[in-house]
C-alpha cells in the first residue's frame, strides 16, 4: 500500500473538467420525447392517423439485471450543453405494420421489401411515424438493407417487438467483404429511435470461423440526435452497433451477446465525427471491445455498463491512419467480469494526435488480465516506436476495486509513447491478484500525481510534461 498527499491535483483535475455534461439534460430530454409518444404497439395498427393524444408511455423498459453503482463515488465531469433539437410538432402517430405491407413474418421467407415499404410509408408522414415489427412474429431481414431519412419529414420510431432475423447463412451476405458491409444501415436520420423489447439477431455466426470479421452489424451514418433503447441484439459477423458521423446519440437499456470467442464483434463503436453521446445501462457481451471509442470522438458519457466476456472498454487503438483526436470521455460505474482489459487506453507505435480529458470512475473489476492499461505500442512487441506516438494529457483512473486474473502481470500498466503520458491522475486504487495477495504495477513514461490508498502501489513520475506541441494535430 502507499500514501501520497495529492488530492490537491485530484481536485484540480475535477475543476479543470467542470464543462462535461450539462448537455445531457438536452439531448436525453428530446430524443425521449420523440420515442415517448409511442402507445403499446402491439395494439391492431392501421394505416390512418391517429386523431387522440397518446400518453406518452415509458420507452421500452432495459434489461434485468443491470450493474449496480460501484462502490465509490467520485463526482461526475461536465460537459458544456449542446444545442437541443426541435421536439416533433404534434403528438399523433401513424403506426406501419410491417405485416400490412406484405410482411409473411414465418422466420423463413425474406420480407426485406415490405419492411422496406413500411418504412418509405413511414417517411412520408408528418409528426411520429412508427415501423412495427410486432411481438410474437419472426420476420427476415436481407443484408446492406439501408433505411435512408435524409428526406423523411416525420420522426420515425423504428419498433422492433418481436424477433428480426438475418439472413439465413454466410452464403446468403450479398457482397460481405466489401469494406461498407452491414446487415441494417440508417443513413441521414434526424430524431430517430430504434427501440422495442425484441431482439435482433443478425445470425452472423458463419464469419466467425475466419477470424477477419465481417459485416458490421447495425450502422448509424451521419445521423443527428438518434437513439437506440431496450432492444436486443446479438450474433453480428463484426462490430455490432456503429456510429460513424453521428451528432447527438443514446444508447440504453441495450443488451448485446455474442461468445468471447467470436473476433471483432465490438459492442459498441464510434468512430469519425461522432459528438454528444450517452451510452448506459447496458449488457454487453462480445469477443472484442465492449465498447470501442475511435478517432473523432468526442464529449462522450458512459455509465452503468456491464461488460463482460470482452476486451474491456477502450479508446483506440488511435493514429494508425492519420491524426487521431478524442476528447471529453467519462466512463463511470462499469463492472468487467472475466474481460481482456478493464480500462483501456490503446495507439499505435509512432502514430500522432491527441487523447485528453478521459475519466474512468467507480470501477469494479472480477478475474480482469488487465484492469487497468495503456499501451501505447499497441500490436508490437516491446516499447520502442519512433519519436513519435499519441499525446495522452489529463487521464484519471479514480475508484478501482477488485480482483485480477490469476494470469495478471499487472494489475496497472501503464506503458507510454515517447512522448510520455502527461497528468495522468490515480486515486483509490484497490485491486489485488485473485488470490487475495497484492497486485503488481508498471510505468513507462507517466507522469502525475496521486490521491488516497493506492494498491498497487503507484508508479507514476510525479510532475508534468511540457505540453508545447502536445495537441499534434487535434
């Protein structure tokens, strides 16, 4: 155990990312109060509007169990707001009934095209529009099925109740290894929810046995203040839910399976533009990264997750392919069980950009090989990369507890570019081997400082770089 009188840093670095989360009271607000106007859908629906006021019921409910607050309590960043959409205009919905559009929903026959039409009948409503896939039917959805809303006037409530299948087998993927492969797409969407208290499965289990992936699962492109509530999804080929220049997202109350052998099927991944997201209260299951945060990501809130089987939940790897930014990260109230990594930090040797202002808080780690890392000669062995690599400045790991693998190394590792890893901030820091004995720690290059009960003990060189030429880019 050690000791070190640094909470002063601690709560600098508290103060100094003051501007985090108000935005959440605008985004959250209005990206419910779209799905909030959808009445229980297994009602009969037709194709009239609805002339009553709905009630606005509760989204669809999350998953049982889901993670409990860890332990501790470290006070939450903030952002800076964003801007909140405009909240549909009306309170009346039309409900599409994908089995009034030609839908056979018997599990076998491909019924791409009359959801397809649902949802074209959908976009050209005004108020809420809802596609209804209800509970108790099957139905089969054919793969690169794009959703485009570019020129819907309605806001769309994408409404899966029942059971959405992929196609059948590998053989049946039209064009899987083309690099823009996906089984859904919704492309250009505005105020738009997919939400239910169904499950989409993909059946994408054929790509596993490669081990180079294949199709992403469910992508988000360029869509604005989007979200994703209640649903299950699970057996994607690759990464299983995408965002890729997305404004204004959330993610809750999801649940994500796929076996910890399956590779590349990511939980969660945002990459490129990706701005004012909120992912919690979810289960992710995979054989990579819970959830991966790429380049281009930023203002990003992540809490009560459980994670596990996986690889953790990781930034990066970043700067294999040009500069690579991301910043105002806050991950909070995660368990990992039996996971790769816990919190992750991850780049390429020689790689140039820039990662700040990334928290990880009120950690619980079980049977976790590394609970706590940054590895920034990620995919190489050793640690000599050049005289480049990703700037990583103001980084804080407060409120860790549990137990490591019995194959753990070091429960911290902390292994930084030569450009070093600037104000990485470490407080209550409680982690043991599985056995019960202490727990190891490693540094290279980080400097900072630390606050509290430290086990095991810190590594850090206390004191700061010269950020001069630190942003590299971002």
């Amino acid at each position: 155990m050690s000791h070190r009188s640094g909470a002063a840093g601690a709560a600098s670095g508290g103060a100094r990312q003051c501007v985090r989360c108000l935005y959440l009271i605008f985004v959250l607000w209005s990206i419910l109060c779209v799905s909030s106007q959808v009445e229980a859908t297994t009602k009969k629906s037709n194709f009239k509007k609805s002339h009553h006021k709905t009630t606005h019921p509760t989204p669809a409910p999350s998953p049982s169990p889901r993670p409990s607050p860890a332990p501790h309590s470290s006070p939450a960043p903030h952002h800076s707001p964003s801007p909140s959409p405009t909240p549909p205009g009306n309170s009346h919905q039309t409900v599409f009934d994908i089995r009034k559009t030609g839908a056979v929903c018997n599990g076998v026959q491909d019924d791409t095209q009359a959801i397809l039409k649902a949802w074209n009948l959908a976009c050209g409503c005004t108020g809420v529009a809802v596609v209804l896939i209800p509970a108790g039917v099957t139905t089969v959805l054919g793969s690169n099925t794009e959703f485009v809303g570019t020129k819907c006037s309605a806001h769309i409530i994408f409404q899966v109740d029942g059971l959405l299948l992929g196609p059948k087998n590998k053989a049946s993927w039209i064009n899987p290894s083309a690099t823009t492969a996906h089984w859904i797409q919704f492309t250009g969407c505005s105020n738009f929810v997919l939400q239910g208290k169904g499950t989409l499965d993909a059946r994408g289990q054929g790509f596993w046995a490669s081990g180079n992936g294949g199709p992403t699962g469910i992508r988000f492109l360029k869509g604005t203040n989007v979200a994703v509530l209640g649903i299950t999804l699970q057996n994607s080929p690759q990464v299983n839910l995408k965002f890729n220049w997305c404004t204004g997202g959330l993610v809750k109350g999801v649940t994500i399976i796929c076996p910890g052998n399956s590779p590349n099927t990511d939980g969660i991944h945002l990459q490129t533009s990706v701005y004012d997201f909120v992912i919690e209260d979810c289960i992710i299951q995979s054989g990579d990264d819970c959830i991966s945060i790429q380049m281009g990501t930023y203002n990003l809130v992540v809490k009560n997750i459980a994670c596990g089987p996986g690889h953790g939940i990781s930034i990066g790897a970043l700067g294999n392919n040009g500069v690579a930014c991301v910043s105002n990260i806050d991950i909070s109230n995660v368990i990992f069980t039996g996971t790769l990594a816990g919190a992750r930090i991850k780049s390429w040797p020689g790689g140039l950009g820039c990662a700040k202002d990334v928290s990880y808080r009120n950690i619980t780690v079980n049977n976790v090989q590394q609970p706590i890392l940054v590895d920034q000669f990620y995919n190489q062995k050793g640690s000599s990369g050049g005289s480049n690599g990703v700037f990583l400045d103001n980084i804080t790991f407060a409120d860790f507890s549990g137990k490591a693998a019995p194959n753990s190394q070091y429960a911290v590792a902390l292994k930084c570019s030569p450009h070093g890893c600037n104000d990485v901030r470490m407080s209550n820091i409680h982690i043991t081997q599985a056995s019960g004995s202490p727990a190891a720690s490693y540094c290279e290059r980080a400097y900072g400082a630390y606050a509290g009960t430290m086990s095991p003990s810190s590594c850090l060189q206390y004191g700061q770089l010269s950020t001069t030429s630190a942003n590299q880019g971002c």
